[in-house]
C-alpha cells in the first residue's frame, strides 16, 4: 500500500473523513484581518502524519526541566530568513538524545523545544516542512523513550522573517507591511492546527507553546492572536495543553501590566497554561551584562529579585485560578551569589504550584554563561545544577496522565 495511502487511512481513522484534506491552511501573503478563521485544509499540504494511538496527557502539573536550545539557532543571523533558513547540522541542531537521557536522570524530564517558524512552514499559508517535522517527530520519539515529556515552543516573537520585494522583511503578525498584512493570526492559527493534528496523541506532547515571548506588537492585539490559536487547536486536538504566552516579552514582573487582572483565554477544553519568563539582572533581559557586584550595587536588596519579580505573575495565577508555567528563568554560573538567587527562587516557584524551564541546555552552547549543559561526556554537571535536588523534588511524569 502506498505511503499516501496509509496517511489517508489513518486520518481517515483519527479525523474522521469529513475532515479531509488535512494539515494545513492557504492564506495569501495579502490576507486581510477580516478574512474568514479557517479555510478547509488541503491534501496538497499533507507532508506528514503522527502513527501514534496512545492516551495523550491531559490536564495536571507539567513538573520541572530545562529548555533544550538549538532548533531555534541561527535565527538572529543578518541574512537569516524564509529562504535562507541555514543548514541543518551547520546553522541549527535538534540535540541528541543523550541530552535527554541526562536531564531525565537528573529529574529535569519537562522538555520544552524551541523551533523556528520560518524553518518549519517556509512559505506563510504553504505546506509544513518534512524534514523540520520529522526532526521534532524523532526529537518526541527520543523524549518518550527516555520518560520526558515535551512542551513545543514556537521562538519567534510574534514574527516571521521573510524575503520581500528583494529585503528581508520582519514581519509582526496582523501589521500592515506597505498596506498589506503579509503575516496574519490566520497564519499562525493554521500552522498550530496543523501541528495539533499530527503530534496530538503522541506519549511525550504534553503543551503546544504557540509562540515564544511576543514583544512591540504596534496596535497588534495578542490577547485576540492567542484566542484565535486556541480556537483552531481545539478544532484539532481538545486535550494537549495550550501554552499562552504574553506580550511584553512574557515578563513575570511586568504581567498583570500587559494583561490586566483577568485571563483571557477562553477554551472550550479548559486546559490552558500561562506562560512567564524570570530572569534576575536589572533590565530583565537574561543576558547579565554587568557582574553581581555591579547589580548588587543597583539596589537595596538583589536578594529580593527573585520574590519580586515572581510575584505579580503569582497572584495572577491564583486570582484567576490557572496554572503558571515559568518557561525560562537562568543564572550566570561564574558566580555562586547569581545561583543562590536562582535557589530561592525555585523554592518561590515550587511553594506557589508554578512548573518551570531552565534556561537552557543544549549541545551547541559553548561558554554560554547561563548554559547547564554537562561536559561534552555528560560526566561533569554545570555549576546550576547543584541546586535542583535541593529545591525540587523530582516530577512525576504519570500526573501528566489522565
């Protein structure tokens, strides 16, 4: 029987035939905000199908881990775009699954992937890339293996870099570019439900991250982006987590500032995540470009940043009875003070019911101060790694599980 074939089949079987043709979605470059959500979804954008037929996770804490940087490498280059998005295994790398097999051991088993939009959907509105999704595929099937569980995160920005009228053109989704919205929420909404119908089901997909920290979003509203995104993942898959971002840069101190006092996500299968981001240096940013002694000298108390910039994100979750994710918090390892503050504040996040991510580990880092990837043998840990068996008791990846 033919490959096509059985990718029919099996659709046929999980979607049911009147959802035909599938995975994906024509928009033209010049959509408009007043177009129809959805159109049917076309057999020509039909590039890959998910095998798996075990229960997905449901609802429940998603635990503690670290953020596995690479897929999303290469993206800041001058000349980096839709159509030069580097080469796999020179630009960018999914890891190995040695990585995995590390952290789980170490009780880090949430894995969330960065990936880049453009790499995986190379034309806006046009077919999902094989090779991109099979390296995600092998990505999970190695996280299955090893017991992690994995978040897929979208680390764009609210962007999309295109080439345009002979420039590479960044564009934010639902803004005009000369007179023309070329990357809508339409856009990022068909790409969603496409991956939703491929990776629902899959043992280790426990939370679609439907974009990574969007920022300078102009008269853009992401509170309107994200409910679109929520709506056509739910025509898809109602039971994998939806992971909701905030503009701002997902800032845990600025939240409720970007957001107001109530959660805005209204999804038919109640089982939405916010997602925050911590880090410690004075601007916010996580690059610590000045040393301790510099920060220290900024303000009263540095030790204090931890439970500051945790708690407006904290007494949102709980005024609105929803569940906070921290997707990326790190520390400088130079410096054993930057890791005490990263101490209590794994304690702040684990008293308030908060799952999180370090960032980050990955193959490729190199001298990255923040980096808590072990020795190229995996026999030495990173200095921030002392920490975690103190503060946080190992997940159980079976509450992941209905």
């Amino acid at each position: 029987m033919s490959t096509q074939l059985n990718r029919r089949n099996f659709l046929r079987r999980s979607l049911g035939a009147a959802s035909l043709p599938a995975l994906g979605l024509s928009l033209g470059c010049e959509q408009s905000l007043l177009a129809p959500p959805l159109a049917p979804l076309r057999d020509d954008m039909l590039t890959f199908v998910s095998n798996m037929d075990h229960d997905v996770p449901t609802k429940g804490p998603m635990g503690h881990g670290v953020n596995l940087a690479g897929p999303e490498f290469g993206t800041h280059k001058p000349d980096f775009s839709n159509q030069n998005p580097g080469t796999f295994g020179i630009d960018f790398t999914y890891n190995s699954q040695s990585s995995l097999h590390y952290f789980s051991n170490k009780g880090l088993s949430l894995i969330r992937l960065p990936f880049s939009w453009e790499r995986l959907q190379p034309t806006v509105g046009g077919k999902l890339d094989y090779g991109e999704l099979s390296r995600i595929r092998t990505f999970a099937d190695w996280a299955s293996r090893e017991g992690c569980a994995v978040v897929l995160d979208m680390h764009n920005y609210a962007r999309y870099k295109m080439a345009y009228r002979g420039q590479i053109q960044e564009c934010v989704i639902d803004q005009p570019v000369d007179g023309k919205v070329l990357v809508s929420r339409h856009h990022l909404a068909s790409v969603w439900q496409g991956l939703a119908k491929i990776f629902k089901g899959h043992p280790a997909i426990v939370g679609y991250g439907i974009m990574n920290e969007p920022h300078d979003l102009g008269s853009s509203n992401w509170h309107e982006i994200s409910q679109t995104v929520v709506d056509a993942i739910r025509r898809a898959d109602q039971r994998t987590r939806v992971v909701i971002s905030s503009d701002g840069w997902s800032s845990s101190y600025r939240w409720e500032a970007f957001n107001g006092q109530s959660a805005w996500i209204d999804d038919p299968a109640d089982n939405v995540v916010y997602e925050a981001h911590c880090y410690f240096d004075s601007n916010f940013s996580g690059k610590y470009q000045l040393s301790y002694d510099s920060e220290a000298n900024r303000t009263s108390r540095i030790e204090d940043r931890p439970e500051r910039r945790l708690a407006p994100f904290r007494r949102w979750c709980e005024r609105n009875n929803v569940q906070g994710f921290i997707g990326e918090y790190g520390v400088p390892q130079s410096d054993p003070r930057w890791i005490k503050l990263m101490d209590r504040f794994l304690q702040l996040a684990k008293q308030s019911g908060l799952d999180t991510c370090y960032w980050a580990g990955g193959e490729w880092w190199g001298d990255y101060p923040l980096s808590i990837q072990p020795s190229p043998n995996f026999m030495r840990d990173a200095p921030q790694m002392s920490v975690f068996m103190d503060a946080l008791a190992p997940p159980q990846l079976t509450d992941l599980r209905s």
